[in-house]
C-alpha cells in the first residue's frame, strides 16, 4: 500500500487549498465564527507573583452599562477533576503566577468589557516567591520522565574515564532563553452553553447542557479529552470546530487556561455566545513559553577527532503549577557514536506561568548546545566541522543499539557542503574581511525523532459524486489540508477535484493533533487505510451513501528500529566590526525528510523552520523580571520582543534528499515541521565564530555581545 508518485497527486506541487480564502480574509478564524448575540470577554489577570485573593471589589464595573457579568472564583462552576492544574481555574483564592488568570468582565462590547476590568479591585495576600532562574538551584528536582516518556537521565561506558583519556576535550555551558509564541492569530475561543432536548428513554423527555466552542487549535479531538473530565461531560456534550487555524508553533498544541476562562464566562451566560481573543501582550502569560536552560556540555575525542565521550547535563525551568519538562538531551543520546555517555535533566521550579511545546521543544536547545560543541572541538583539532561529523556517524542508534529504518545524515551534510560551496569557507577566523563586515560560514546537523502516536482515524463516504475524506486534523498554515488530499486523491486513485477533506471538528473522526511532526505520516495514514478499506469493500464504483472508517497504521516490524529525521544545515553571516550586528546573509538546509507529499508545502515548512531559527538566533528572548514582586515578560510587545523580518532572512533556501521511509508509516513520509528549525542557531553562532573569532554560548547573539 503505497502512493503512486509516478502520474499520482502526491509529489506534485500544490497550492494550498485554503490559501486563497486565508489571503484574502475569508476564511473565517475561531474570532469570526458566526454566532447570534455575541458577549465579549476581557480578562482579570493577577498583578502579584504568589499569594492568595483576599477581596475583590467590581462594584464600579458591574454598574457600568453594558456589562453582563463579573466572573470571579466566588461565582465559577465547580469543576469536576483536576486532572489538568493549568485548566482548573478560578476554584479558590490561590495565585501562581504574575498575569495569572484571576476572572473575567463580560460585557456587549470588547471596548467596555476592557474598560470595565480596568474598574475591578483586586486586594491580595502575597506569599514570598521566586522567579529567578539559576543552576544548583536548590528546589531542583529529578523528573521521572521528560516529554515524549523517554528518561530524564541515561548512562553508558564510564565518562569520568573517557574524559580523562581523550586527546582533546570541550566542555562549557550553554544557554537558552525564555521565548514566548507568537503566530499572528492570538489564541481565541468563542464558547456557548446550551440545552439539548434528549429523547429518553419511556419517552420521557429530558434535557443535558451542550457546549459548543470555536477554537484556533491545533487537535479538536485531543482538546475535548483533555476538559472532559475538568468539566464532568460526556464527549457528545462538548463540540470543538477549528477549521482555520493563524499559526501555532505548539502554542495551540493543547488547551490552554483562556480556553477553560471563556467556557465558565459564557457558563454565567447559558445561551449566549462568549468570545475572547488574546490581546498581543496577553501573549506572554499564559499560553506557554519556550522554558530557559543551562546546559552543560561535554565532548572528548581521540587525535583524530573519533568521539569518546559525550555529557549533557541540562537543568531547565519549569512552573511549579504544571511541570513541563523538555527533552533537550534526547537529540545528544541519538546523534553521534561515543562509547561513554551520559545525559541527566533537572528542573528548576519557579512561581512563573506553564511552558509548553515551541517548534521543536527539545530538540531546539538541546542541539544549540550539542552543535556548537562540536563546532568548538572541530576548532580546537583543526578539523573541518562537516569531517568531524562525518568520522561520527553511528553505525546504529548510540544509545539503543537499533539500526536506523533510514539514515542520510551524511549526505545532507555533503551535498549541502557542495551546493553552498563550502569549499570557500577558510578554516581560520577574521580571514574574510569587506569594509566594516566580517564573514564566516558555519554547519550544524538537524534530527528530529518520529513520534508514537495515539490513536487516529478517519473517514472516507461518497456522496453527490465526491469522495468526503474526514479527519479531526488541524492545518495551522502547514498545508495539512492539501496534502492529506493529495495522499486521499491517490490512495482512492481519484482526481484530487473528486476528494472533498473535512478536517478541524470534534464531529470528525478522531485524530491526534498536530504536532511533533507527526501530521503527515499519522493523519496521512488513517487515510490511506480508510481509502484502502473503502476501495476493498465498493471497488471502483461505489453507491451514494457508501462510507468506510480506517485507523492509523504503523509496521509492528517499526520497533525494531530507531526512527529519526535528518538534516544539515549551513548559514553564511557578516559581523559588524563596529556595532556588533549579525546579518545571516545566506541559509541553506538539506533535510532527510522521506516522502516529499507536496515539495510547494515542503519548501514552505522547512524555510519556515530556518526564518524562526534565525529569528531566534538573532532576537528572540523574553526578558523576565525576576526581583521580588514583579515576576512579569518586561517585554512583552513587538516594540520590545523582536522577531526576524524580511531583511532578516534575505536567502533562505531548503533541499532535500528523497528516501521515503515506510517504517514511518505507509506514506513514507518522515515529518518535516520542526527539523528546519533545529540546530540553526548553532549554525549561524558557528559562522558568527568563523567570521570573529568570538565564541558565543548564549542565545540571542544580540550586538552588544560581539563589540
Ligand atoms: Mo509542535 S511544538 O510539536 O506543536
């Protein structure tokens, strides 16, 4: 069962289907859903870092006219379990964090809902707190296991021994920083509390409350599971629709507590419609950040560059309200062979909102560390940096000891060292010199693993002539839509006119969500199997009405082997001599992605991978405020929290080499959203090197480092 790439849809360039409705403002997002009589939302947020609620005075705003209601922990529903402590919210006097949802106005219009929040009185209690991230803190703490259930430590060979008997040895600590989510649509929900009339059983009539939310989200399905339980209803009771989705990065990834605000807002309000969009700087408060880490990182290496030893020693922040514990080493035990190795993760609790997924959480800090080591030992064996990596390449997996299902690490480095002319590169630092600039060339690899996924289905019914493909998948600007009916059009071996997708509603057959990566190769699988299954039981010509289900299906003969993306990247920079600024004057990435569905799509995920690495390479940082009392993103706007431009990226290009992978699934695709963001910094920090001679640790490379 596989696609046919020679005269089917899959491997050809597509537009995306909804493009054209997103650019020209038609598509309606989860704010502009259609709803009767709408009441506007604007929240109360916590103006200390801990403590408790001792009084709340909205006298002043519940007689301004058109406001409805003042939500507050005195009048929020129960909620039933607390199975998600970012959800459980307004349930008693307790403050976690700075800008902490603490209740809400809702009023007939945005302006005086705002206006009339700015009219609430709050007075607290405040508790002694800390927000000040540092290592050796002393509430760090061991996770039992880090995201995506893999260890929080792992141990191999004896490293105090490698380290002692290697030639040459790197070790330093790198760092990353707090950044915060930033998709052009701001989180917004719109929620409704209704009646349903139920025919009962005896004919007794009855009634249950049904509640109906427009969400920009990033997995419906996976989104009702989760308030489920907080809201003690049962899945028909709880409808999601997401159709259009403005970006998402992981911030969307799953509910976050402005979800949980509007549906008890709108609860005060049974019948009508609440909506609440995020204003920019609510942003940096609750709805996650990328969490901040201390890296520790070592590498010793014989003569000739053979590695062997490699620690990585991560601690990291997290919320004490909701652990999030990133798997910044898991790239470090998958990467390259060493004998003795060691990786340990430690967290760093704080009185600071939750982090969550950012584009490649894990992978993205760990590999900053990870690849400017190695850049650093390349410097001190005088090696090249792409030959160092190559003399490092595993036969297996380092630290499983399985083979790789596919595995071209090699020649992305290769062919990305011969199309960006690498042979140009001097070795030496400060060699290239134009007026005020600096120049340096620098590499870095990429790998992202393949995720476990739970279960996903989908749908395929004919109807008036078409094919309805339905998945409850996301497309958050990917272009998921297009090619899960590219993949559709040809396992139904049908033109893509004759397939009609439905994704992004909880009526939809249930799908994991987007993210990890996972889209293609898991939503792409639950349809090829339906489309298979529809095709076995009405061959080629089906009746009106005829409808097949299938599931995600992956080769049991897939454990055998360890299952990961590839890529290399390479980035040429100037430095100025006299500011210190650093311009990324050309980026390349040669990625190992399997199945290339739709190289238009493609291009556009792996560019945009690099475009948020420059991004984060060169600005992104949210400064947090962390003297006592204030625990607050000083930052916390597009004036101070700068994120890459046009002229930040001026040549940022993506190749790739084609090796479709079946262990992944029977699209053969590897997962391409995050892999083009990995590594990147490292890359342009190790051309910053090239160019400078100076070695920077610490993300953002910001200009007052360099001068
Ligand atoms: Mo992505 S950070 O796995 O949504």
């Amino acid at each position: 069962m596989t696609a046919d790439t020679k005269k089917g849809s899959v491997g050809q360039d597509r537009v995306r289907l909804e493009g054209r409705l997103k650019v020209t403002g038609t598509a309606p997002y989860a704010f502009e859903q259609k709803v009767e009589n709408p009441a506007y939302l604007f929240p109360l947020t916590s103006t200390i870092v801990k403590g408790k609620i001792r009084s709340i005075d909205d006298s002043a705003a519940r007689v301004l006219p058109g406001v409805l209601e003042v939500l507050t922990y005195q009048n929020a529903m129960n909620l039933l379990a607390k199975t998600d402590t970012e959800l459980y919210l307004l349930q008693n006097r307790d403050v976690h964090y700075y800008g902490e949802y603490i209740g809400a106005v809702i009023a007939e219009t945005q302006e005086i809902a705002r206006h009339a929040a700015s009219l609430v009185k709050v007075e607290y209690d405040a508790e002694e707190e800390d927000t000040r991230f540092r290592a050796e803190h002393p509430d760090r703490y061991s996770p039992i296991k880090i995201n995506t259930g893999v260890p929080a430590d792992s141990k191999q060979g004896d490293v105090d021994k490698g380290l002692a008997e290697a030639a040459l040895v790197v070790d330093e600590v790198y760092t990353t920083p707090y950044e915060h989510h930033n998709p052009m649509e701001m989180h917004s929900v719109i929620a409704e509390w209704d009646k349903e009339k139920l025919d009962g059983v005896l004919g007794v009539l009855g009634e249950r409350p049904h509640l109906r939310i427009h969400d920009a989200s990033q997995g419906v399905s996976y989104e009702r599971l989760m308030l489920l339980p907080l809201l003690g209803l049962l899945p028909q009771q709880v409808e999601i629709n997401s159709p259009y989705v403005g970006g998402a990065f992981g911030s969307k990834g799953i509910p976050h507590a402005q979800v949980m605000l509007t549906i008890l807002a709108a609860k005060l309000l049974p019948g009508r419609p609440v909506k609440y969009m995020l204003t920019r700087q609510q942003m940096f408060r609750s709805v996650g950040h990328r969490l901040t880490t201390h890296q520790h990182f070592r590498l010793g290496a014989a003569e000739d560059g053979t590695l062997t030893t490699i620690t990585h020693d991560v601690q990291q922040s997290t919320s004490r309200l909701k652990q999030f514990a990133e798997q910044t080493v898991n790239a470090t035990r998958h990467l390259y062979a060493a004998p003795n190795r060691e990786t340990s993760t430690r967290m760093v609790p704080l009185d600071i909102g939750p982090a969550t997924f950012m584009r490649a959480p894990g992978e993205f800090p760990g590999m900053f560390a990870q690849e400017t080591a190695m850049d650093e030992l390349a410097v001190k064996l005088g090696l090249d940096p792409i030959e160092l990596r190559l003399r490092n390449q595993p036969e297996t997996d380092p630290e499983s000891g399985k083979p790789h299902s596919s595995h071209y690490l090699k020649e992305c480095l290769q062919e990305g060292a011969r199309l960006f002319g690498w042979e140009k590169r001097h070795a030496q630092p400060r060699a290239r010199q134009e007026g005020e600039w600096l120049y340096g060339m620098g590499v870095a690899s990429a790998t992202y693993p393949k995720q476990m996924t739970p279960p996903t289905k989908a749908s395929v019914a004919f109807k008036g002539g078409k094919y309805h493909v339905s998945i409850a998948a996301a497309d958050l600007g990917t272009g998921a839509w297009t090619v899960l009916t590219q993949i559709a059009a040809d396992a139904l071996q049908v033109p893509e006119e004759e397939v009609v997708l439905q994704i992004g509603h909880t009526d939809l057959p249930l799908a994991y969500l987007a993210g990890g990566s996972t889209g293609t190769y898991n939503w792409g699988s639950a349809v090829m199997v339906a489309a298979v299954n529809f095709r076995s039981r009405y061959g080629q010509t089906p009746a009106e009405g005829d409808e097949a289900e299938g599931s995600a299906h992956f080769p049991d003969e897939a454990k055998k082997y360890a299952l990961d993306a590839y890529g290399a990247h390479f980035a040429e920079v100037k430095v100025s001599r006299v500011t210190g600024e650093v311009r990324v004057t050309r980026m390349l990435g040669v990625y190992d992605g399997g199945r290339i569905i739709n190289p238009r799509t493609a291009n556009s995920q792996f560019i945009g991978g690099m475009t948020m690495g420059i991004s984060a390479a060169l600005h992104e940082e949210s400064y947090l405020d962390s003297r006592p009392g204030y625990g607050h993103v000083v930052n916390s706007d597009f004036a101070g929290y700068h994120i890459a431009a046009n002229a930040d990226a001026p040549q940022v290009e993506a190749r790739w080499i084609e090796h479709p992978d079946p262990m992944f699934g029977p699209t053969g695709a590897k997962g391409i959203g995050e892999i083009g963001i990995v590594g990147v910094p490292a890359a342009i920090g190790n051309a910053i090197y090239n160019a400078t001679g100076k070695r920077l640790r610490g993300l953002p490379f910001t200009p007052d480092k360099l001068v």
